[in-house]
C-alpha cells in the first residue's frame, strides 16, 4: 500500500490492468500480462513511486448488473509524484501520432492533429480546444480513421475530451 493509502496496481505495459489492489489480492499478481503477452510493472518506469490502485477505503457499490457487486478503478495515464506518462501513456500517443501520419490529410492538418494529442490526455483548458481541433480534423480523415483513433485514444484521453471526441460512447 502506497503512502496514500491507496492499494498498489499492477498494470501491463499496454494498460491492461491486472489488478488494481495487489497488497489484497497478491494471488492475481502475473509478470506478464494475460491479454496480451507484456511485463506488468507496479511502479513508476521514472521515479519507482508505487502505481495507485484502488483507495483501500473504497466501497462497494451496487452495478446495473443486478446484484453483482463492483468498484471502478480507472487507470492513471500519469505518475502523480513525477508527473511523466506512464508506459501506456506513451504508447498510445505515440501511436494516434503514427496513425496521424499514414492518413491522407493535407501537411497542415496532420500537424495540427498531432499537436492535439497531449492536450486530449490532460485536463486543462485546452482540452476543450484539442477536441474540437480533432473532431474537425478526423471528420476530413473518414470514418476508418476515425474508428482506428477512438480505438488507440479512448482509453487515455480526459473525460471531458472524450465527450466531445466521441459522443455517445
């Protein structure tokens, strides 16, 4: 358990959490994920802080899935002691950028595009301003860009972007 009282997570390099309380459950502890073949890690590749997992404090609560029980853990995009992008951070802007790059758009849209990624994965005021740039730029791009984007980004952009990236999901 972290000093925040959070348990520690395991998590593959590709985001796949293994589990989200390692401390609670160290039977579910893999060195490689089950999905998808890559090295888990439990801490920070830069600083060694410990990955957060779910607050030991946390509750269950009630799902739509009659009575299942379940508490969400979300899987950080950034290490909040050193600030850099976890492994699955990188890897997936480093992908929407390649992406960017092997559809046909004009020199100056891919280059916008490729400017709006790291603002889609933090919360700040530009957030707002990189999901639209995206939406305007995906559209020209059709719609087999914009499936293959939603399936690299949905997972590590901030909420907000992602209401507007992709409505209705």
């Amino acid at each position: 358990m972290d000093k925040t009282g959070n348990w520690t997570a395991q998590i593959c390099l590709n985001g796949h959490v293994v589990t989200p309380q390692l401390e609670n459950c160290p039977a579910l502890s893999q060195d490689y994920c089950s999905m998808c073949g890559a090295k888990t890690v439990t801490t920070c590749q830069k600083c060694q802080d410990e990955i957060r997992g779910l607050s030991r404090y946390a509750r269950p609560r009630d799902t739509m899935h009659g009575d299942k029980i379940a508490v969400t853990y979300v899987r950080p995009a950034y290490c909040p002691n050193c600030g850099a992008p976890f492994p699955w951070t990188e890897s997936a802007l480093k992908a929407a950028e390649d992406l960017a790059g092997e559809i046909e758009l004009s020199e100056n849209d891919a280059t916008s595009l490729r400017g709006t990624f790291t603002d889609l994965v933090h919360d700040s005021p530009q957030t707002t301003v990189a999901a639209s740039r995206y939406r305007r730029i995906v559209e020209k791009a059709g719609p087999m860009a914009a499936e293959g984007f939603k399936t690299i980004l949905v997972n590590v952009v901030t909420e907000a972007a992602k209401k507007m990236m992709f409505p209705g999901h």
